[in-house]
C-alpha cells in the first residue's frame, strides 16, 4: 500500500469516527437511544476488504440506560434485556424509546406514529390510561387490553440499526419473547456517554492530521522527484 493509499484510509476511518460520534451526541437526550460505533476504524486494510459490502460496518452498544421517573402515565421503560416492537410503513421495528402518546384512534404511538405491539397485533387503548403490570399485560378501566410484545435478540447481529434508536431484524423471525419487566411511567436514558464521544472526536481529528501529513509528505516526494528528474 502506497502512501497515498494510507493516508486515505487514515483519513476515511477518522471521518467515520466523528461522524458516529457526531449522531451520538445529537441523540445523547434521545430516551432508549443506543451509542453506535463505526468498528472499520479499528480494523486493517485487509479485513475491511473482507467484510466491506458498500456500507459503514456498525457496532451498537445495547447496554442499559438508566431508568427515571416522568409519572407519565403513556412513558414505558425496559428492565431488563430487550425492545419493543413498533409498527411502521415498512414493517415491524424495535425499539428501547418507551415515550409513547395515544393517537386518534386510540393506539399508543411513538413521536415518529409507529405504533405499539401486543403480541397479537396493535395495542389499542382507547379510552382512560392505561395500566401496565411488570409482566406486560395491559389493561384499561379494568379490562385486558393485551400483553405488550417485548422481543429479545440472543445475537448483535440479528439486529440492524436504522435512524435514531430504531432497529429492524436482519431475518424475518428473529428474536423472541423476552422475560424483562415494562415499568409504567418511566423512562430510559441514552447510554451515550458525552466525555467518552467528545474524546473519540479528539482523538479521530488526531488521527486525521497524521493522515494529512503522510499524503502531504507524498505530495513533497513527487515535487523532489519531479524536480530532480527534470534537471537530468
């Protein structure tokens, strides 16, 4: 691999760095959102190519935030291992984000409109708020109104992130029932850690400066070479 080669490589990793960084941050207030990580930037030239498909090869912590208290009733927490299924336009989603809101046709929804699942279908809860037991179940002046659909993943990479802190699964199928309590009237925090973020954009602006001096160092090798050269 040649100098300039080098540099770029220098350069690509340390810009995917403060770009993961960047998102983190901008999520860092987001309730449930997972810190992502761009794992090519630890990586060799050759194992990239091995596993280079075209897109950033990511890297998502899942560990828990910490949970607090909003007394709203509608505000959904995960103790424990797993997310919640939402619904969108394109299919089932999952999510650790339990800040939902009830919609007009009596759905709980997240900001974005994806609504909850039970582990029948949609969770509708139209009329007074509803009670959430530990286990999931559901109920509504009363009455049942479902068990909310909890999923858990055995593997990272059943799992593929999407914008925010949404992810989808990699097979259809995946993932399965998981035994994690809801808390009602909770959140989760981020995990984004800002220190930690903050010192990983430092440390990729480092990173990028030596990748400028090695293609500059190039630039002055090939301005000697040419010089000398033309003296002959």
């Amino acid at each position: 691999m040649g100098l300039v080669e080098i540099g770029s490589v220098v350069l690509s990793r340390a810009a995917e760095r403060v770009e993961f960084a960047a998102e983190n941050l901008t999520n860092a207030t987001t309730a449930g959102y997972k810190a992502k990580r761009g794992f090519r930037s630890y990586l060799t030239s050759n194992e990239i190519a091995q596993i280079d498909d075209g897109n950033p090869a990511i890297s998502v912590d899942l560990s828990s935030g910490e949970l607090h208290n909003t007394g709203n009733p509608l505000d959904l927490a995960i103790s424990g291992t797993g997310f919640f299924a939402v619904r969108g336009p394109a299919g089932i989603y999952y999510t650790r984000c339990g800040q939902f809101r009830r919609d007009g046709d009596g759905h709980m929804v997240t900001a974005d409109g994806m609504v909850l699942q039970s582990q029948s279908g949609d969770l509708n809860i139209a009329g007074a708020d509803p009670n959430v037991l530990p286990d999931g179940m559901v109920t509504v002046n009363g009455a049942p109104a479902g068990r909310i659909a909890v999923m858990s993943f055995e593997q990272q990479e059943e799992l593929k992130p999407v914008a925010g802190g949404l992810f989808e699964a990699a097979q259809p199928g995946a993932g399965k029932p998981s035994d994690a309590e809801v808390r009602q009237g909770m959140l989760e925090a981020s995990n984004v850690s800002t220190a930690t973020e903050m010192i990983s954009i430092m440390s990729a602006m480092r990173s990028a400066e030596a990748g400028q001096r090695v293609v500059q160092l190039y630039d002055d090798l090939m301005s000697r070479a040419v010089s000398v050269f033309g003296q002959v």
